[in-house]
C-alpha cells in the first residue's frame, strides 16, 4: 500500500469521526433544549405570574423597538391625550378648532382625535373628515357616552358584538379610550362599506343599525353634510358653527 492510500485511509477515518462527534453534540444539545423548553413551559404552567410578567417582558420589548406596530397595540399610558394646536399642521389644526367650537370641547383633545384620524385614514382608506363626522354625529365628541342599546364611546361601537376587536387593546373596558374606539369604530365602518360594495352611503346605514335599517332618519345625510363641512374648514373656509 502506497502512501497516499494510507493519506486517504486516515482522513477519510478523520472525517468519519468528526462527523459522529457533530451528531453526537448536536443530537445532545437539541436534546438538552427539548428538556429545557419542557421545563420551561411547566413552570409557566405552574406559575401564572411568570407568565404574565414574560408576557408583558415581551410586548415592552417589542414596543421599544417599533416590532409588528400593525397589530401590537399601543400603550395609552404611553400616549398624549391633548395636542396643542399650534404643532399640527394649519388644516388639522383648523378642524380641531372648529370641532371644539361647534361641539364644545377643549380643542387640544381633540386635536389629539384628529391627528388619529388622519393618521388611521390610510390604514381603513377612508377619509379622515368621514371618521370625524361620524364620531361629531354619534357622540358629539363626548367619550363616555353610552346608548340604550349598550353602543358606546365616541363612535358609539357596540361593544358586545365587536368584543373581538377590543381585546387586543384590553378588553370592553377600551371602549371608552377616546382613540381604542376611534380604531375600532373607523375599522368597523371600513368593513361596513366594504360589505356594501363600497358604497358609503349604504355602509353609513349599515353602521348605524345594520341590515334591519330601512330608515336611518336622516342619519346619512347628517354624517356627510359634516364631512363636507370639514372639508370647507381644512380648506380655508370660514364655516360657521350653527
């Protein structure tokens, strides 16, 4: 036998025992992080407290740094109620005045409505001055308003058929977070118009009472001649109050 046979016969042998070691630590390790995560998973079981303190471990760090914003939701401690006017632009501003004239409300809160609206308008493709004047029609922009039929908040949402889309801000109790109900009215009537072929106006009627409406009294037309007021004032035009 040559040499270079017996080269080949000892790397070969080599590489066979490199090969088994890599299994044997790999197959080890996997092992040992099945066992860990067993473990894991047992004791969150057993105490409910780590749970929830992972849990919230995990959310405040994605919320640190911007992970998934689409669908966590957002911290309201963490947020301004009240915008002062002077930081929005001219025509947000000039709504948030004339919203809080004509409904009597402190501007600066709803200031803080309107830069939401706005910013949310893209998401549901709807127009910012349609969520407003909705909000303006059903609750005069009062936030703890609740109807006989249990609708409630600014968009008077009914909090028992649209539970779902509370609990990722929390729960029912949301629904009388000034900007929760803002989100979750603007994506319910999203979905409204979309059920209605796009029609506004039909997912307008659909909003109010659903498909058991037949006459809404006078509803649609309060909601879009706001709309259009609004669009006067972001414009320029001085509308006035009455």
């Amino acid at each position: 036998m040559n040499h270079s046979s017996i080269w080949r016969q000892r790397l070969a042998l080599l590489m066979t025992d490199i090969t088994r070691g890599l299994f044997l630590v790999t197959h080890s390790s996997l092992a040992m992080l099945g066992l860990a995560a067993a473990a894991l998973v047992l004791a969150l079981w057993w105490q409910p407290a780590w749970l929830n303190a992972a849990e919230s471990a995990v959310f405040n760090w994605l919320r640190e740094r911007n992970v998934l914003v689409s669908w966590l939701p957002e911290n309201a401690a963490e947020r301004a109620t009240a915008v002062d006017l002077s930081a929005l632009p001219p025509a947000q501003a000039a709504v948030a005045e004339w919203l809080g004239s004509k409904y009597r409300v402190a501007p600066e809160p709803v200031a803080a409505l309107v830069v939401e609206a706005y910013e949310m308008a893209p998401k549901v493709k709807l127009p910012a001055h349609l969520i407003l004047a909705v909000m303006a029609i059903e609750s005069s922009f009062h936030p703890y308003v609740q109807s006989h039929a249990g609708a409630q908040g600014l968009m008077q949402v009914m909090g028992g058929i649209h539970a779902r889309r509370f609990e990722a801000y929390g729960g029912s109790e949301t629904a009388f977070d000034p900007v929760v109900n803002l989100r979750v009215g603007a994506a319910v009537l999203a979905d409204a118009i979309k059920l209605k072929g796009g029609s506004v106006e039909a997912g307008l009627r659909f909003y109010l009472g659903g498909d058991a409406v037949t006459e809404d009294g006078g509803y649609v037309a309060k909601v879009l001649t706001e709309k259009a007021r609004l669009d006067q004032v972001a414009a320029g035009v001085k509308v006035p109050v009455q």
